[in-house]
C-alpha cells in the first residue's frame, strides 16, 4: 500500500482550485462548495467549471478544464458519477495533483458502483493524482483559510486536525463544536477512502505545526498494518483520539479453536488501539472532552490532582472519580496549607478536596489556586463551582484565566462549572480562553486520566521487535508437505516439529520399540513420565487404553508398558504399532494458553490467558498483534485479571514469566515470518517455576489454502 | 425510627406560613427566602416574624411568632442558631406542626453545634414538631405554588420529586434542569437530617400523585433498615432514582475475615439498590437523563428497539450501545418493510437501525415512524437525526410530537438529536413537549436499558422472608456462654453447634477414644474418612501430625490412627488427648463461601461466592442485606461471574445450587436472630452433585461486645 505524502505542495491550501459541476442552482453541492470557498475567505485562484454558465458568483465559469488559463492543483468533482472518470482524464492535463470527489454512486451503491470507483482508482493512478473520496463532503482549512466542503459551518482557528468516516456525524460535530467555541485546524471527509485513507491524514497531521490533536471518526481501517505503523509513530509526536464505531462482531463465525473464538474485530481494534497509543473515545462525548482538553491544555507531568470546589457535594464526586480512576489525590503541603490559612475561613477544608466554602467570591478562588499551583505536590488542577447566594461564576472564570496567563509549572487545569442559566455566561468566557470546562466532575476526571496514561505512553521507551535464531526452512517444509498433500489442519508431531524448529520446548520424548528401550529412554528423561501409544491406525489413544501419565518408577514402567500393548491388542488387534512414546510429565506447572488468529484487517493476533475456566468462563485474555516487542509480551501477560496467579499468591510458588514472554514472541516471531497461518493455539502451556521454564503440552496450527 | 407521615396535612402547601427572621436586608436569607414564598404565588397566609421592622415587602411584620392572629402550620426559621430552639419553643403556642430550620450551625460545626442539633431535636418531639433541616435551603412545591426556599429558580411543573442532601448541588441541578426545561413537582433540600429524612420523604411522595419520579441525591442515608422497607416497597410503585456519592470506604479497616475485607459501605449500598429496587444515577447527567425519560415517557412493555436515522454512523453507534447493554434489536415485520418499501428510497436501509437516508425530510420521518410504531415486534423507539444540508431538525421535532400525541401502544419514544446551533430549537421544542432528547446515542441507550430493568423490577414478585424451624436458644446458650468467659471469637466446635441448630449441614463425625470404637463409627459414616486429633492442649493439628484425609479403608484406619497418636506421643508427650474425631471426608464437591458482615448502616450484610483464588483474587462476590428472600439467594447466587462452574460446564456435573439457596437463608435467619453476629465465614461451604446437598466445611464466628 503506497502512502500519498500529503506534504508535497499543500492539499489543503493549493494555489489553484477548479470546481468540476459547479453551479447556479442555490442549494445545489456545486453551489453551495462554491459559495463556502469563496465566503471562507480562499485567496488562491478559483475556477469554476460548468458548460451551461458565464460566471457563478461573479467569478467567470469555464466550459471544461482543459479551458482554464493556468494549470490547477486541486480540482473538486461534484458532477454525476458516470462523467467522474472523464473529468479526471482531462484535470490531468492540467497537472492537477488532488481530487475531491463529492459525487456518490460509487462503492457504497452496489456492484455496479464498485466497479466504476477501481476504474476512478486507476485513472488516477495512471496521472499520478491523489484522490479523496468519492461520496465525501469534501475539506476544511481554517488557516488557509478554505472551505472546500458541503459544510456550512466554518468552524473557528483551533489545533485539533478532525476526520470523519461519516459525512453527516462530520458535520453534526462541527455544528456542535462551533456551538461551543471549540477550534479545528482541519476537517476532512472521507467518503469511500478509495484512495485517501486516514493513514495518510495521521502521517501528514503528524508534522503540521498548526493540528497539536488529530481526532478521527472511523468506521473501519484501510490497510491495517500500515494503520499500526503510522500511528505509533505519530502517536509518540502527538495524541491521536479516535471514535471507532461498528464493535459488534458481525454474526455467528466458524471457528475451530480457542483463540479464533474469542478473537474478532472488536478485539483486534482494541489490541491495536492498545499497542498504538491511540486514545479510545467511546462516545461523541469524549472526543470533544479529550480533544478539548489536549488542545488547550499542557500535559500533567505526575499523576496528583488538587481539587478546589465551593461545595462538599461536587468534591466528593470528584474524589469519587479519582478513586475508580485510580488517581492520587495530592497531598497538599504544609507550607500550603498555612498559606491558606491566612485568608480561608476557619470552616474551609485545607485538605483535598479543598472546599473553600459556599460563600466563596472570586478573589478567594484566585487566592487559593495562586497558591495552590505553586504546591510542588501537585500536578493538575480541577477548578469547581456550584451556583450558590453569592458565588460569582464570571469573575471565578476571569480569575482561572488570569491563574492560567500565569501558569509558570505548566500544570493542566481543568474547571467543572455546574448549572446552566446562572453560569451559561461563565462556561462561554471559559471555552473562548481555552480553559476545558466539563459539564460533570466525572467526565474532567476521566479525561485527567486519559492525559496522564497519555504521558505514560509518549514516556515508555518501547523495546525493538526481537529476532530469535530460527529453523525457518524446517518450518517451510512442513508447511509445503502439508499443502502438497491438500491438508491445511497440521498433525501433532508437525505442530511439534513446528514449535522444535522456533525455539520453543516441547515435552522431551522419545520412541520405545520395546521394553528395554523404554526403560533406557526412561533413565535418560528421569521420572515421572507419560507413556502413549504411536500408532498411524489409532487416533483416540485414551479410547484404546494406550495413555498412561504420572509413571513414578521402573516397576511402573514396565507394568504400564505392557498394559498399553495388551489394551491395544484387544481393542484394535490389526492396528500397526510404532512404539510406546515415553514422554516427560510436567510437575508443578500451571496451565496457560496462547494463541494466534489471523485478523483480516490487522493480520496475526496473538492471545494469552491462564488455561482451563479461565479462559472458557472468564475470557480473561489479553489480545496484541504480531510482531510484537519483549515489552509489549509483558504488558500482555500483566494485563489479564488472573495474573496475581502467576506471580504466586496464598503461599504458592511464582510462575516463570520470561519465559512465557520468550514463548510469546517466538510465536510472535513464527506467525510474522509465516502468514499462511490462520489459526494456532498452544494449549496447554504449561508455565513451571520462576527459573525452570514453559513447555508446550500440546499445539494446533492451521495454514490458510 | 419513628417515621413522620407528612401526608397529614400538607407539609408541601400549608395554610399558613410564618418567617422567624424575617429580613428587610436585600440578599439577606431572611429576606430572600421571604421574597421567593411571595413571588412563587403562595396563596396561603404569610407572617413574617421580626421585632425591628414593621412590615417587609409590604407585608405586616410581627415582633414575635406569639403575636400572629392565627396558629401557624409552618414556621421557616433564619435566625441564628443560638436562638432557633426559643424560637422553635414559642412556635408550638401557635400550634405549629411543622419547622424548616434554614439556619447554620449544628452538627455540621462541630461538638458544640452537634450538641445544639440534639436539644433541638428534643424540643421538636416534646411538642410534637417535626423539623427539615437544619442547615438546609427550604423547600419549593410547583403546584401549591411554594417557593420556601433561598433558591431564586422555580423550576417549571412536573413530575418529578427531587431531594438533595447537598444544597449547593441541589440549586446547580435546579438551574441546571430550568436551562433545559426540565420540570419538578417538588424540592427538598434536606440539611443535617437532624428528623425529617429521604425516608419520610420517599414514603410522602410514593402517595403523591403529582409526582411520578423520585430523585435524590444522597451522601449517606439516616437509618437503613428502614431506608430498606420503605423504599422497597415504594419502588414498585414509582422508580427512585438516587445519586449517591462518597463511594471510597474511609482509610484502611481492621478486618479478620474474608468477608470482612471485601465487605464496605460502598458495597453494602451497592446490595441495598439492587435489593430495594433503586435506581443509581452514578453521575449528575444519568440522573438526568433518567429523571427525564421515566417522568416523560410510558414504560417500555418488552425489550425490542427500533431505532430510525437519517445517518448511519450514529445509527451502528446506538447499535453498538445496545449490543453492549444486551437489548435486541427488533426484527422489523416484513409487513411494515412492504409499507416502507412504499416510498422510503431504494437505498434506505429497511432493517434495523432503519436508515432513511441524509436526505430524510421531517414527512420521510413522520411515515417512517407512523408504521414503525404500528409493528407489534417493537417496544421502544429511537430516533436520531444528524443534521445534513436538507435536514429539517424543527419540523422533524414537530412530527415526533404529533406522533407520539397518537401513540397508541403506549410504546417509549426517545430521540437524539445531534449537533449545536442547528438543531438548537428543534431540541428546545421537544423538551417543551416532554420527549427526553439524548445528547450522544450511548445515552439514550443506556436509559432505555434502565427503563427495561425497572419493569422487571417493578413485575418481578418477591418471594417471602421464610422462617425455618431452628434451634435459637441452643445458639443463645452458645453466645451467652462466649460472653460470660469474655470471649468474642467462637471456637471450631462452638461454631459447628450454631449452624447445626441453624439446620447447616456439617460433616458427620464422632470422637473415637480408641482403634475399636473408631471402627465401629467408621461403619456408620462410611468411607473414606477424615482423622483428627482432639486436645484442649493441641491448637494446631497438623503441626503435630495430627490431621490425616482421605482414609479409603479399615487397614488405612488402623494404620493411620496409631500414627497420629504416635506422631502426638512424640511432639506433644504431655498433651491431654480427648480422642480421634473420626469425620465423613466431602468428595466430589466444589467449594464456595458464604459469608456475613455487620454494615453499621444497614445491618448484616451476606456475602456469596467460589472459594479460593475466586474470591482471593478475582473477587467475585455478590452482597445482599440480611433478611434476604428465596428469590434473592438466588439471584446472589446467579450474580458471580463464575456462576458457570456451578451449572456444570466441561462436562463437568451440576452443582447443588437448591442447598446453596437453603444454606444462604439458614444464616440470614441466623444473623437476623442474633444480631450480635459481626462477622461470620462459613469458609469452605463444599457444594456436592445436584440432589446430594451442602456442607460447611469450617466456619468462623465473631461477636460484638
């Protein structure tokens, strides 16, 4: 997947636009583009194009492109879908380098409509033009400023850079941000994304010094794996905060392990939301809280929060918020607090949440947050006010914004003012200096936390992706064999060999033809063993009597031996014997589970959890696409609820986590080196002592056709 | 707790009111107070009490409460708290039933101030007075009309009845709900609680018909097993929607038992919601949102959701919302898709979410939503417009309004309306019409989700509290006994002999003074047995060699009794040894726990769930106060995650979930008759196959002083 690189020339400022369809008809999209280009205040050239008209607007009209007097960089296509291609053609012959297309009838309308966008895809591809759309509202630049979109509302200057995957909740957003006071520096629509996808806008915004935010509403990911790459990059630069709906897993799907079955798309999106940095707003609700809050204010440098409130009941909420967030409240210092207590009232709570009481006018709020911000023991602010007698909600607003002029520490400050008529006023003055204002304590506090795991991510040096030594070929081979004899679920021994030739311990085991040779194996593995039967005539081998587990000696062995062949005599008396495997059985262990299922969009996906209930009841599992770092295989294993039981609680023994880490990202390591695999699990793996290592009980693998 | 019937009278719309404070002062709360009952419209007699001023806003004054003409049903009290109790005193001359005492400085000020509530209290009852406050900010009733309050907003009528033990929040959310037009029947800011509390108050406005909805917010509730009664019982007659904050259990507690440490006010709240019905706004905006949908709209009859859109990212995200909140989408009739088909355009999507597509019009709407209504499968309906360029956002409100004006079925109407300025009016208009608009779909979702649950609240029949036949003064000599020797915690076989009288099956066991009578009783209890030495000298068993499990026979019998006194011999050669309890060894069973801990609020509170590491570390409990129905048990029981191992999963057998229900009442009739017990674990609680019953394993007893 070839990336545009957005930043040659400016797509969203060119020198030249030309308006293919535009139009006289008032309401009409060729109209009404027309008109928000030139009322954004566009100072390029502008060339209207439409064969039936002089001039629209009193801007001259040309009959066709090819008549325009310069060549265009950017050229807005609004005519029906089934002339798109030929305006195409014959833009580049103007050198244009973009295209919007605002047309629909494309991809979205059927078969029919599919076509005619791969056939747009490759016009385009043939000139070298980058497209945008189809069936897309079109841009905004508020600092070119350009209105280049369907959108009437040209909302103000701001630094967050905002994509919409829907058209209409674009603009639904727009029309609410602009009815708060709420800036973008840029606004794209992205229709079909038959070619500009939001990796390019992440990749671009990235290095725009005017977008400090990028916020995007997606429906789905163009190409998944350039998705992850792109965004954890940019994400280390800047937040990226994004609405991602469409979470409910399309029906009922045939799988055939346990990984696939607790797989899926939502899975796969939070797994790589995860391993991105990218910031999950779950609701239109917080994405204008995070958004508004990471535009305006700096990043918390720790993780303490003073609260100063007017009232007990609003601060207990807010404590409450902090609580569940886990989200210390700061200790306010004792030089603080003597502070305070020259101008407090006696009855005022010193401590956090510091109430400064009801009757509270706006020089002791200042007072107090003057002195507060000063507290090396704190490292964000939540400013609240309840309306009460005599409380002033504009002169406390004047007051944050002056505290804030003078933010030395750079600490984030966030204000929750509750009512409405009485403090309508105050939240206005707030959002038009920039100061995030909550309509309740819980969201400032949920959006505290986001900035602080926000910081958290930008901090944390990730580990590179580790290359173990390998038997690659060993595995091609298997593979190969597979395929050639038409079979794509692999067989025990193959998935041994398989796990072998990565590096990762299988049980030691070895073939006894007899007796004699069994004791000989036994002595080598030491006791306890398990003993199987091998056999190509017998795939149940419980049903026939021919496992055994937990042999502790010699006379065991030899009892067991012989039981194992007297069984399979009787059951299956023409059944062609192999030998007896003699296994090593695995002592003080616990069970664990990893997994991998192919993700369509995001490829491998790599599973862990504790095996047995927990994984079948609690699906208590952790979800991270391959390849994956020596950190992020950590971040995994700690992130499921279970892992108190690994790390060894009620007396008993710690599990040997590094080496389920290793085993993860050679498995990690397996399935990038080899796509075709569709689906594995490695069930049990049991994980021994701190120090003695994993072994994997058993494996399936399935390769793709 | 005597609870006042308010009813008696009208507490909300007296005859005659008198302000004992009365001031001429502008913003002085005397005068603020007064002001607001005149403006409000209050039609009933007015004194005002103050010796310095002959009449205020035109209203003759009196220097005393005893010089006004009449009695005197309310007095409003503003003077200070030294002198409200001579105030109060005086009051009854005039045959006062009723004091709102306004003024500060009681309990909340400190040891003083508490002892000042105390003598008011006392004054109160001696004359027969019931009293709100102090410390509060009055009261308002929409219909009488009354504004009683220092609260400047009088919000519209309605049906809601609002209580608030924060004055300062209450007025943020008067304000708040005036800005949205949102109204109330009545408000009662509630102060110390020093008599009148949520619970006269709930009880009053579960009879009143003007009010449809009780909400409250509440930091701690006066005394709960009354707040229990009441508002079970008022619950099934109108939802109570309460705010409760102060969710973090105050600093580190000393505990003794599992129960114990997982127990806390937080959950102990958290059981009496699920228990009394109450439905939990965790924050300011869920308590509108559902003050809003329940006083608006009929409740729904089934779960199936329609939901209409003209976009359809906002239509997958209500999707999503409803998936997550388990509410099925309805299965549009192919009846009502023929009628659709009829004039919605091909493109629409006649599946639910039903997408009419961006160019909807409010007429496309309004027939939309005519047939939908109409479909039998449906029983609550959403609908959601995004405002696009021919959007009509008023018009479209007044559809929804007419439509709902002909709702027939009586089926939920919600809508959500997104963007700002342009659908401004269209969501003032549908507030003025009682239909609750929803900011972002999640909401609106997640409300329905709240009306569902409250039907199956309000359908569901309790079962009653039943009464086993139980040995009490068996436990009563067992607890006496305790006392007299100074001794709060209970020993092993003091424990065994309370669930025994309580009908708590317990192993069977004997004490064997020698190998023949152990024989013999192993005879009766068949095998396989549990051996254990009896000493008062020997605290722990097994460090003696003291314990053996699992004797399968009379040779391990044997074997292992003389061990065990051979092992007690040497360790312990003067020990006293009373005997070898020879007891039946529990197989096939799982193990679960079930716990008891005293709430100082509500009383004892049980707790239930899997043993081991799933109470340890997964923390999967459930909480119901004591007494607890048949039908609670159960659903304490169904509540835990891990509620699936018990059903038998894997193959694996069912439990006896009946005796776990069986075992549950057993102690809750326990804990009710001694209410003494403060900590209770019956810890392991073995639960066998279906049909084969429980057995408490080992149980720990502790008792207050």
């Amino acid at each position: 997947m070839e990336v545009c690189d957005l930043s040659k020339g400016n797509f969203f400022c060119p020198r030249s636009v030309a308006v293919i369809g535009a139009s006289r008809g008032k309401g009409k999209v060729g109209n009404v583009i027309l008109e928000n280009i030139i009322n954004s205040g566009y100072s390029g050239k502008i060339y209207p194009v439409n064969p039936n008209a002089d001039e629209i607007f009193g801007i001259k009209c040309y009959p066709s492109i090819l008549d325009t007097p310069t060549d265009v960089e950017l050229v807005i296509i609004t005519i029906p879908a089934q002339f798109v291609c030929q305006a195409l053609e014959e833009s580049s012959k103007k050198n244009v380098r973009w295209a919007i297309v605002i047309s629909a009838g494309f991809k979205e309308t059927g078969i029919e409509g599919a076509k005619r966008e791969t056939q747009l895809v490759e016009v385009a591809k043939k000139y070298g033009i980058r497209i945008l759309g189809p069936n897309c509202l079109g841009i905004i630049d508020t600092y070119c400023p350009f209105n280049a979109s369907f959108s009437k509302t040209m909302p103000s200057k701001g630094k967050i850079g905002f994509l919409s995957q829907s058209g209409a909740l674009g603009t639904a957003i727009l029309d609410r941000a602009t009815a708060n006071n709420i800036g973008f520096s840029k606004f794209v629509s992205l229709g079909n994304k038959a070619d500009i996808s939001e990796n390019d806008l992440f990749s671009d915004w990235g290095e725009k010094d005017d977008t400090s935010v990028i916020t995007a509403y997606l429906e789905g990911v163009k190409c998944g794996r350039e998705f992850i790459k792109i965004s954890s990059r940019v994400s280390k630069k800047k937040p990226i905060i994004v609405m991602k709906s469409g979470n409910t897993d399309a029906g009922a799907r045939a799988v055939s392990s346990h990984t696939g079955s607790l797989a899926g798309s939502a899975r796969a999106y939070e797994a790589t939301f995860k391993q991105t940095g990218i910031i999950r707003a779950n609701t239109i609700k917080d994405f204008f809280n995070y958004a508004m809050a990471f535009s305006y204010q700096p990043l918390p440098k720790g993780k303490k929060v003073a609260i100063i409130t007017n009232a007990g009941g609003p601060g207990i909420m807010a404590t409450d918020a902090c609580e569940k967030n886990n989200i210390p409240l700061a200790t306010i210092g004792t030089e603080t607090i003597e502070e305070l207590k020259k101008f407090l009232p006696e009855a005022a709570n010193f401590y956090n949440p510091i109430d400064i009481l009801g009757d509270a006018l706006s020089d002791r709020y200042k007072k107090t947050m003057e002195i507060v911000i000063n507290d090396s023991n704190v490292d964000a602010m939540l400013v609240m006010l309840t309306p009460q007698a005599m409380t002033q909600p504009l002169e406390t607003a004047t007051a944050i914004s002056e505290i804030i002029e003078n933010n030395e520490r750079k600490i984030p400050i966030l204000t929750c003012f509750l009512g409405g008529t009485v403090v309508e006023e105050a939240i206005k003055f707030l959002s038009l200096r920039n100061i995030p204002n909550f309509d309740i304590p819980e969201e400032a506090v949920d959006t505290l936390k986001v900035m602080m795991d926000y910081v958290d991510w930008k901090d944390k040096e990730d580990t590179p992706i580790e290359s173990f030594n390998v038997e690659k070929d060993k595995v091609r081979e298997i593979f190969n064999k597979c395929r050639a004899e038409e079979r794509l679920e692999l067989g025990e021994s193959e998935a041994r060999g398989i796990l072998e030739a990565y590096g990762i311990r299988i049980p030691r085991a070895e073939l006894a033809v007899d007796i004699d040779d069994a004791k000989r194996i036994a002595e080598d593995l030491g006791y306890p063993l398990v003993l199987k039967i091998v056999s190509p005539d017998i795939l149940h081998k419980t049903d026939v009597g021919g496992v055994r587990i937990g042999i502790k000696n010699k006379k065991e062995l030899e009892e067991n031996f012989n039981d194992i062949l007297f069984n399979v005599k009787k059951y299956m008396p023409d059944a062609n014997i192999s030998g007896i495997l003699i296994q090593e059985f695995i002592t003080d262990k616990k069970e664990t589970i990893i997994g991998v299922s192919e993700d369509p969009q995001f490829g491998p996906m790599i599973m862990f959890g504790l095996g047995g209930i927990y994984v079948e009841i609690l699906k208590d599992v952790s979800f991270r696409i391959a390849p994956i770092s020596r950190q992020t295989a950590n971040e995994m294993i700690r992130e499921i609820k279970t892992f108190k039981l690994l790390e060894g609680t009620r007396g008993e023994y710690p599990s040997d986590i590094d080496s389920i880490i290793e085993t993860i990202l050679r498995v990690s390591q397996l399935v990038t080196d080899f796509p075709e695999i569709v689906e594995m699990d490695i069930n049990p793996l049991f994980v021994k002592k701190q120090g003695e290592g994993s072994i994997a009980g058993d494996a399936r693998i399935r390769i793709g056709g």
